[in-house]
C-alpha cells in the first residue's frame, strides 16, 4: 500500500484504514450489509438489505474485530477476519445507475 521507502507500522496502517472507511461511508461512496453474527436493530433475512447502523457503529465493530496483535499484512489471520460471519461485506455505490455492488 506504501511506498517502499515509507516506513509505516502495521497498526498505523489500521488507522488510516480504518479511516479511509469512515470518509468512504460518510460521503455515501460505500456501504457495508450486516454481518451475519452481528445483528445490529432488526435481524435481516440472509442479510440481503443494507445494514442501518451508525458509521460509528460499524468502524467500532470492523476495529473489535480486526485481530489486535497482527504485524504483518500477510497473517493468516487477516484473511480469515475478511471471510468471517462477523466481517460486514463491503458494497460500492455506483451512482451512474443508483445501485449497490459488491463481492
């Protein structure tokens, strides 16, 4: 993500991550669907809707849920966050045709 010759820690690449999804929700750019084990208000038939919860709420949650003592972008155990039920699924605004799409 870095350019070589920039020396960032593991964790403060976390923050500006972290961040980034804060801007990208705020500006309506990107949208998260609940995850599975995290029910946030009503629960959502196969989580099929977008998930209502306060951008707060959701930085809080991916940041709880990230594994605290990662130093290296290519533990395992990142990965398998981003394939857990407690992972929200990202989905990007297309703003041509007004629609959600995500992986």
């Amino acid at each position: 993500m870095w350019p070589q010759n920039y020396e960032i820690s593991f964790n403060e690449n976390r923050e500006v991550f972290l961040h980034l999804i804060r801007v990208l929700l705020d500006s309506g750019k990107i949208y998260f669907q609940e995850p599975a084990a995290a029910p946030y208000g009503e629960r959502r038939v196969l989580n099929t809707d977008v998930w209502a919860a306060p951008h707060d709420y959701i930085i809080e949650h991916i940041d709880q849920r990230l594994p605290k003592d990662l130093t290296d972008h290519h533990d395992t155990r990142l990965t398998d966050f981003w394939y857990d039920i407690h992972c929200p699924r990202l989905l990007w605004y297309d703003p041509e045709d007004n629609s959600l799409f995500g992986s």
